[in-house]
C-alpha cells in the first residue's frame, strides 16, 4: 500500500506498533516484558554505591540496578528521581539519568532545564510567535521548561494547551514525590501510545488495527527478516549485520558484482539503508562497519551519504570516522531494547 500508513497490533504475543512507508517497514515497536524497565521510564531511585574510575554511582531501582553519571551532590541511601535512558545488556546495570523529560504528542516537560522553545521543523515566523505566546500562557509560573514538538502545526491550540496541561501536572506531581524508597513513577509508553506520540507527523495516510493487521501489511514477513543477520542490498549486495556484548559488527559485501565500482556502490546502499535497520533491531552502542573494499578517494563521498541518512534520527548518533584498520566507527544511543532479546522472551 502506497503511503504512510501506522499498523497496530500484536506481534509474538505482545502488543507492537509499525510504520509503514510505500509498503516498506520504517519503524517497529514491540512491547517490553513486564518485568523490564524500558527506556523513557521514570523511578525514585535510591545511591547505593560510588564506582571509583567510571564518574558514576549505582543505584536501585523498582527491577535490579542502575548506573548514573549525574553524580553531583548525590550520597548513598539519598532518593533520587532518575529516568531509564537507554536499554542494558542481560545482567548489566542500566543507564539512567536525572534530566526528566516529560513527552507527549505536542510537548515535552522539562523540569531541569527551563526555557520556552519550539521545534527548529516549524519554520512559519508567525506559526512560531503563536506557539510561543501558547507557551508563555499555559506554563505561567510552572518554573519547568518546555519544548512544543513539530506536531503542533497539525493541532488546534485547545488541543495543544490541554496537552501541555497534562504534562505540566504529571512533572509536577512526579517532582513532589521524591522521597521514599525505590518505586515506580510513570511507566514508560505502550507501544500504541508511542506510536501515537511520535508518528504524528508527517501525519500518516491511515491507521490500520485488529488481529490481522499485521499480517496483511507485511510486518510478519519482515520480522523474520529482521531476525537474521543478512540484509539484501540494491544491486546484488548485501550486509550482515551481528550484536555483540561490546558492540555491532556490521559486514558489507559487493555480491556478484564485479564491476569496478561495485565497492563504492554496495558501500553507499549499505549507508543508506543502515539507519532503518539499527532503529528496527533496536541496535546501538559502539557500532563498527567494515565496508567493501574501495578506494580512498571514494570515503569523502560515502560519509556524505552516512551524514544524510542519519540526519533525521531521532536517536543521538555519533560518526566518529575511519580506524587505522580501514573499517567505520559510529555509536548510535540505545534508545530500545534490542529485537532479538525481546522476541526471546516470548509472554
């Protein structure tokens, strides 16, 4: 089906959320086990323990432990509103931080960092000047800060306000209930609700749901592709791309080709297609890319293209560039938790 178009479901069991561009899978989010504090949870935590040599401290949360850098002023047995920041390892801490953000489809909350903004998409002067007089008015005497997403523009201001109401209370009531033990606060989004939040715009073409939704949009067929560690490439090509403990290891092979720029064109395809299939798999981390073999001269050319298909993440991504071994360094922020661990533990 030709379009955007936001499919909601289950996939495995659990409740999943995909967006469909032209019939091609953009985006995937599948439900976290119940057991699991997912990214963009909120928690009154408690400082367990100082690590000596990494910055940071231990502390307790509602499922296991966490590892937060923000460190000033903080002493063991201290209670802290902390919010999960990114997904962890089996076994290992996860990483929290003290910067709430409070997120909606129209605003985002932020009690650490004041200051009205609005989002740099919306470029209307007089769009703008609106949004901010809405701003002024309906945080008037909050002393939190806001952003007002890009979404805005697709809105009424009623709706609007009512959202940057709700918000501004839920930080508010969150902000107040900061002693006490360990607990959970606000629980991070359900995939339905995400997708709600975050595909807002452009705004999608239509909105598919019920038990074979799923199945008729092709996302089945592609979830077990995203499974495997081989993505096909334009041109014969293909790349593998396989998790580690301590990083990603992505492979990019020019197939049959053989032509004398088969390198540089495997090479390009793979870049531009890398962002998807990191967002899919729910990757991130110290990722390393060893591209097809290629001449030198053809590198400026390929990071112009790994620039432009990560400019519109939305998960921070850092290219740090070329090793003295020839391969590609990125590191992209664990803003999910991983596919294939989550598929494991079927509910």
């Amino acid at each position: 089906m030709k379009g955007r178009v936001v499919v909601l479901g289950q996939l495995r069991g659990r409740e999943a959320a995909a967006l469909m561009v032209d019939g091609r899978l953009e985006d995937l989010i599948l439900a976290a086990p119940e057991d699991t504090l997912a990214p963009g949870a909120i928690c009154r935590a408690v400082v367990d323990r100082p690590v000596k040599g990494q910055g940071g401290v231990f502390v307790r949360l509602p499922e296991g432990n966490g590892f937060l850098r923000d460190t000033g002023g903080l002493a063991p047995g201290q209670s802290v509103l902390v919010q999960v920041a990114a997904g962890a390892e089996p076994g290992k801490a996860l990483p929290v931080t003290t910067r709430l953000l409070f997120k909606s489809r129209y605003a985002i909350v932020t009690p650490g960092a004041p200051g009205l903004n609005v989002s740099r998409r919306i470029r209307d002067a007089e769009t703008r000047t609106a949004l901010e007089t809405l701003a002024e008015r309906v945080m008037a005497g909050a002393g939190m800060g806001l952003i007002l997403r890009s979404a805005c523009v697709l809105a009424e201001d009623d709706e609007i306000a009512e959202d940057i109401t709700a918000m501004r209370d839920l930080a508010a009531a969150v902000l107040a209930d900061a002693a006490g033990g360990p607990e959970l606060l606000v629980d991070a989004p359900t995939p339905h609700e995400e997708a709600w939040r975050d595909w807002a715009e452009p705004a999608p073409d239509a909105v598919e749901d019920g038990p074979e939704a799923m199945l008729a949009h092709g996302v089945e067929e592609a979830l077990a592709t995203l499974l495997g560690p081989r993505v096909a490439l334009p041109g014969g090509g293909h790349m593998m791309i396989e998790p580690t403990r301590a990083l990603v290891a992505v492979d990019v092979n020019t197939g049959p080709d053989t032509s004398p720029a088969a390198g540089l064109k495997a090479n390009i395809a793979a870049a531009r297609d890398l962002p998807r299939q990191l967002r899919l798999r729910g990757l991130g981390g110290q990722i390393i890319v060893d591209f097809a073999p290629m001449a030198k001269k053809d590198r400026a050319a390929l990071e112009q293209q790994l620039r432009a298909a990560f400019k519109g993440e939305a998960a921070e991504t850092s290219l740090a560039g070329w090793t003295p071994l020839g391969n590609y360094e990125l590191s992209r922020k664990r803003d999910r938790l991983p596919l294939a661990h989550l598929l494991e533990r079927a509910p």
